[in-house]
C-alpha cells in the first residue's frame, strides 16, 4: 500500500549489494499489480445527532475500497505459478466484539463495483461503552487481512439535545393523520382477504369443472 518511491527506495535498501534492483523491483510491482488490495473503514453513529443515547438506533457502517480493480471490474483469478487449478479468492467479513467472542455478522462479500457498502442497525439498550471489530479476511492470500475497530460512548441521557415543544394542533392533526393511514390499511387488508377468497372460488370450481362435478354441484 506504500507508494512506488517508497517501495523502491525499500528494495534499494535491502538489495543494494545484489546487482539485481531493478529486476527485484519490477517482479515486486507486477505481484502487486495482481494482488487484491483493500482498505477497510468503520464507522458508528446516529443518524442526525452528535450523543449516543440509549434508545437510540446506532448504525455501524462498513465500507471497503478495492485498489486494483477499477469501476465495473470483478476480481480475477488467484496468481499463483504453482497453484494446481484456476480458483477465484473470496473476500469475509466478520463483525464481532472486541474480545471476538460474539459474532454479530458474517458475510460473503459479492465484488461487482470498485468498492462495497455494508450497514447494519442495532437499537442501544445500556449505558456505557460499546465496541465492534470488523475483520476482512481473504481466503486465498495471506497478509492481505484487514482489521477496523470502532468504539462509541453510550449515555443513560440526552444532554445537549434540544427537545422541542409542538403546538397541541399539530400534535392533533399528527394523530388524525396516523388515524386515517391505519384505516386505509385495514381497508387495503380487507379488500385483499375478499380477493383472496374469490381466488380461492375460481380455483375449487376449475377443480370441480376438471372433475365433471360442477353440474352436481349446482344442480343442473
């Protein structure tokens, strides 16, 4: 992930007495160029507010950046000159707590775009501190594993939050409103049940028409 100078002036450090630099330097970089790099970034927050307070609904976000592949790429196959068959390497990433004995996620990363966005929410149900662990971790190459860790302090109580007094009309006409969406749910359910059973008719008198008793039944 250095730089190429940086990588350069490391490989004219350590080989200077070879003979062999820029040769070493130049397989160095077409191995590097084959490699699957990544960066992992975590973060945890609720949305519109400065304090986490319990109650509140925390998302922790997770965003990986592939560095060798560019927009509308997909991943190739491992590089290996010894490795028997052609294989493609997977990307896993694991959410867990910060002694990694809990797991709250683990999934398979689906590589279609030159970076992945992953969101989960939980509502906070203590005070204090809460910790995650994101671990990526490729199957197919070592050293390439990425770790984030993300911590936020939960408070019992807002402390700077501006609680708002609304006019006891609008309170009202909040309350009329969720009123009349729940009725026309219910009226929505209802209308579905009664097409449901009219479904349901069609399809017992197709059976009973396929079965020659449609004339029993209706006493024709």
């Amino acid at each position: 992930m250095k730089t190429k100078d940086e990588r350069k002036a490391a490989v004219e450090n350590v080989f200077k007495d070879s003979g062999k630099v820029n040769h070493i330097y130049d397989e160095q970089e077409k191995c590097i160029d084959a490699l699957p790099l990544v960066k992992l970034t975590m973060t945890a927050f609720v949305e519109g507010e400065d304090e986490i307070v319990v109650g509140d609904i925390l998302t922790c976000k997770m965003r990986v950046d592939y560095y060798n592949i560019e927009k509308g790429q997909k991943s190739g196959y491992v590089h290996s000159k010894h490795y028997p068959y052609l294989k493609k390497d997977n990307w896993f990433l694991i959410i867990t707590d910060d002694t990694f004995t809990n797991l709250a996620a683990v999934e398979k990363l689906e590589i279609r775009d030159n970076f992945y966005v992953k969101e989960f929410k939980e509502r906070i149900s203590r005070p204090g501190k809460i910790s995650f662990t994101a671990i990526l971790t490729n199957d197919s190459f070592k050293g390439l594993d990425q770790f984030s860790k993300v911590e936020v302090e939960v408070q019992a109580e807002a402390k700077e939050r501006v609680i708002r007094d609304y006019a006891k009309e609008d309170i009202k006409a909040i309350k009329e409103q969720n009123m009349l969406a729940a009725a026309l749910m219910e009226e929505e359910e209802t209308d579905e049940d009664e097409a449901d059973d009219v479904d349901e008719n069609l399809e017992l008198m197709n059976k009973l028409k396929a079965a020659g008793l449609e004339q029993a039944v209706y006493g024709k």
